[in-house]
C-alpha cells in the first residue's frame, strides 16, 4: 500500500478541481489532486467546448440556407458530416489540449490516478493500493448523465448521451432527443440544422431555464416552427427495432411512435457522489443524498471537507464551477481562518436560436418568495436591429422591486441574448436601478434599443417613469 499524508487533497480534476488547486497551493505545497479519468475537463471534452463547435456548424448551414430572404441565393446547401464532425473533433482536441498542459505543469507528485474514496473524515482510498490522509479535502467530482430506468437494457448502444455526440465521426439520419433543457435544447436544433430528422420530447412544457410563461410561449412558438418539438409529452415505451429504434409517446394529441436511429438522453446530470463512500466521512447530507454546505465557503457543515463545481448542485454552470473551486480551495488551503466570498449574480445561457438567456432572480424564483415586483416586455418581432438581421423572433421580460425601483432580474428568449443576458447580469450584480439602467447610453440601430423599451415599460409598471412612447422615434425607427 502506497500511502501519502498531506494538507490537501481534491478529488477530481475538472473545472472545479483545476481552480480549487491553484487557489489551495497558494496555501500550501503539501497538496495532491486524485483524477479517476483522463484529465481534460468536461467543459472542454463533453461540455461547453464541443457543443459550441456543433452549434457553429449549425449555424453556418441555417445562415446559408436563410440567405434567400436577404435575396442573396445559397439553396443548394449540403452538409458533409463527416467533415463537420471532423472539425468538432479536431478544434475540442485542442482545448483539451490546453488543459492537459496546463495540468502536466503541476508537479508530478502533485497528481494521483484512480477513484478516490474515503475510509473516514481525513482518509481517502485511492484505488487498490493508494492511502492518502489529509487535513483537508475538497470534492469536486462533477456530474453525469442519467438514464431513464431500463432504458438502456432496452437500447443498448442505440441510446446515447451527450458526451457520446462529440465522439461521431458522422451524423446519424435521425435522432430522438429525449430531455428538453439546456442540452437537449442546444442539440436538437443544432442536429435538425445540420439535416438529421430530430424530435425533441419534453416534460410540462419547460424549455432549458425558463419559467416565465410570455418567455416560454415565445419559446415554443420558435422552437416549434423549426423543428419536432413535443414540449409536454410522456415517452411510454422505447424499444430496439432492428439497427433502429422505436419511440412511442403520449400526451394531448393522443399516442404516437417513431422510428429514429438512435436516443439520445438529456434528461438531466446527477452528481458523482454514489462512489465516494460519503458515509464513511460523517458529512451531513440533504433529501438528495448532496453534502449540506455554504456556497460563500464550500465547507460541507462544521467538517474539514469542502465541496465545489456541478456536483454540488448550486448552480451546474462553468463559470460558477470555477468560482466555487476557487472559494473551496483557498478556505481548504487557509484552514482554519475561512472566508466567506460574496458571489456572483445568476446568469444562465442557452446557445439555441433564438437564444435563451436568465439574469438574476428567474420569475419563479420572486414568485416563490412572494416578491412585490413588476415585470416590463418587448417583443423583438418589430425590434428594428433584430429585423434588420431577420432575427426579430422572442421575447425580453424584465423584472423591478416596487419598495426600491431595484431592476432585479429578467428571461429572455430572442438575438444576442448571450450578450443581453451579460448587461443585465452585471446590472443585478452592481445593485442598479431601473433608472440607472435607463440613464446608461444606448447606440443606434442595436438589440440594445429593445432592452430600452422594455425598461421603459418596467419603470411604468413600477410607478417611477412615464408611459413610453410607442413606436419611439428617439433614437430611430424600431427602438
Ligand atoms: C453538453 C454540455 C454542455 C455544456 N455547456 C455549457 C455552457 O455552454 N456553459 C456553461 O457554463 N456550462 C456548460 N456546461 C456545464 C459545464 O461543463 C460544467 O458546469 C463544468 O464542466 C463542471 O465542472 P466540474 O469541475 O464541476 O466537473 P467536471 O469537469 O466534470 O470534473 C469532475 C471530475 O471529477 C472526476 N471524478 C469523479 N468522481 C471521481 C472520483 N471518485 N475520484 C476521482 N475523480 C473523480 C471526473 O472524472 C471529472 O474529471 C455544459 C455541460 C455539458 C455536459
């Protein structure tokens, strides 16, 4: 048995892991990260990085294939998926690429291979034949994708998960997409775009983050007008069919079956908790088995165990990660003078078309917490900028507290909503006022002059503006 005794140990080197490190050996050389898999990071090998390659070739052929409107001629589109998937493949090699240079910088001793596990609160069973005891540990272990029961004795390889997209070395003829969230979203359409038969199926009518219902019905009617979309349907049965596969489904308009090449499941991600052996370590869990901890510390309880990234189920996006390994592994490093660290306003992205983005506090969110507040909209259909670019499709609400005029947060669905999304993120995060917000410069002709007008509408509805102007001519024509 090898054994090792140091200050810090972190479980898992993905976003979170890679951060907590660097934080934590600002502390400390006395560290070891443990990593069951190839390094890489999900972002860069399943994640955000390929997803974001296939979209962009998604584009590129809707882009080519929309240009008729503008009278610019381009209908003999054709997608070579072995070449688009080829690309995909060769552009997320190197990002993962990056990450291994960045962690082969780290001292070899600094780096452990296998599945960690613990013995007790400060030991940790690395594998068959590894024993490491630290003062502190950090689990930063991410998330994977989960199954629907007895799906996968029934598809075998004909069901797939998103990291298994990334891997195709071509495009199969038709895809049914089961899970209608951020993933799903983002892949669905980017496979309908590049010409693979799609159908997306969906539970109670969410689209990705979104709860407001003028948000959601804009959603539907986009999504809907491009593709199968079943936003609200109950999947009965899936079954082999020969090389393909059957789906069979219900919901209003009755029952239904399809067959497509293969499933793919996106119906959400569970943290990588089940093989930590968490009872050994007397950490105090929640209903869902996930360790109870402070988001502006990463400790879990009173222990010396932290917790940060997707597997603690705060927030599953990169950035966030990030944050938290950074918070965790510098409080692991610092122990025991903790830092509690103020953190960021929420925002959250969906790279489908048109965009969703939600900044700050979601509608059901101040719903539940029975917030006084009201909600300013615009439309983009005649938004002049997104008609100009024929992306006026969707929807922007913006969301103020009546005691203090505070803008609070906002959904989104329509053009540049990754960009929007920023503004009104960095907004909720700098504590602005509708009326700031509304004394701060708006260029012409912009998407911008449309996040304008729904604020207009919002410091109505507040009582502190007055009506706006309709069709308002102040800076042009399509504010
Ligand atoms: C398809 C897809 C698209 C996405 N797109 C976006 C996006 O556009 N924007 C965005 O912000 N986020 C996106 N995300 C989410 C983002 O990728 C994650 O938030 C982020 O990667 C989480 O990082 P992490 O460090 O928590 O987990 P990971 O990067 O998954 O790292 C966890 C590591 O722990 C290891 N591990 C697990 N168990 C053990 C064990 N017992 N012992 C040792 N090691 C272990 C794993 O092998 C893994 O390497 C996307 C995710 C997916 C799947």
């Amino acid at each position: 048995m090898k054994r090792h005794a140091v200050d810090v140990a972190i479980v898992g080197v993905g976003t979170a892991g890679m951060s907590a490190y660097t934080a934590a050996r600002a502390h400390t050389d006395s560290i070891v990260v443990i990593e069951s898999n190839a390094y890489g990071t999900t972002c860069a090998r399943v994640g955000c990085m390929p997803s974001k390659l296939l979209i962009a070739a998604a584009e590129a052929a809707h882009r080519a294939r929309a240009a008729t409107l503008f009278g610019v001629h381009a209908e003999s589109v054709r997608v070579d998926g072995e070449a688009v998937m080829a690309r995909v493949r060769a552009e997320r090699d190197r990002f993962v690429g990056f990450v291994l240079e960045a962690v082969e910088r780290w001292p070899a001793a600094h780096r452990l291979c296998g599945p960690a596990r613990f013995l007790d609160p400060h030991t940790l069973m690395v594998g068959d034949d590894t024993q490491v005891e630290a003062q502190r540990i950090v689990i930063a272990t991410g998330t994977s994708p989960a199954l629907p029961e007895g799906w996968r004795e029934a598809l075998g390889e004909r069901l797939l998960v998103s990291d298994d997209v990334f891997d195709w070395t071509r495009l199969p003829e038709s895809v049914a997409v089961a899970g209608a969230g951020a993933i799903g979203l983002e892949l669905a359409q980017a496979l309908a775009r590049l010409g693979v038969r799609v159908r997306l199926f969906g539970r109670g009518g969410r689209l990705g983050p979104l709860t407001d219902p003028a948000a959601l019905a804009a959603a539907h009617a986009a999504f809907g007008a491009e593709y199968a979309l079943e936003p609200d349907v109950r999947i009965d049965t899936v079954a082999r069919d020969g090389d393909a596969v059957r789906v069979r489904w219900s919901g209003q308009g009755g029952a239904h079956e399809e067959r497509f090449a293969c499933v793919l499941t996106a119906t959400g991600r569970r943290p990588n908790l089940a093989g930590l052996d968490l009872a050994r370590a007397g950490l105090p869990l929640d209903a869902r088995g996930v360790p109870v901890h402070d988001r502006n510390t990463g400790r879990i309880g009173d222990s010396q165990v932290f917790i940060a990234g997707d597997v603690a189920q705060d927030r599953p996006l990169l950035h966030e990660a990030a944050d938290d390994g950074r918070i965790a592994g510098d409080n692991a490093g610092r122990y025991p003078d903790i830092r509690s660290q103020r953190r960021r306003a929420a925002l959250g992205i969906v790279f489908c078309e048109p965009q969703i983005a939600v900044a700050g506090e979601s509608y059901r969110a101040l719903c539940q917490r029975n917030a006084a507040f009201a909600a300013g909209e615009v439309s983009f259909a005649d938004q002049g900028r997104s008609r100009v670019m024929a992306m006026n499709v969707g929807v922007l609400r913006v969301y103020g507290e009546h005691a203090s005029g505070r803008f609070v947060g906002a959904e989104m669905v329509g053009p540049a909503a990754e960009h929007i999304g920023h503004l009104l993120a960095w907004a909720v995060h700098q504590d602005m006022t509708v009326d700031d917000m509304l004394a701060c410069p708006y260029y012409h002709p912009v998407i911008e002059e449309g996040l304008r007008t729904a604020l207009r509408e919002l410091n109505k509805a507040l009582m502190r503006g007055p009506d706006p102007v309709p069709r308002s001519m102040d800076c042009g024509p399509g504010a």
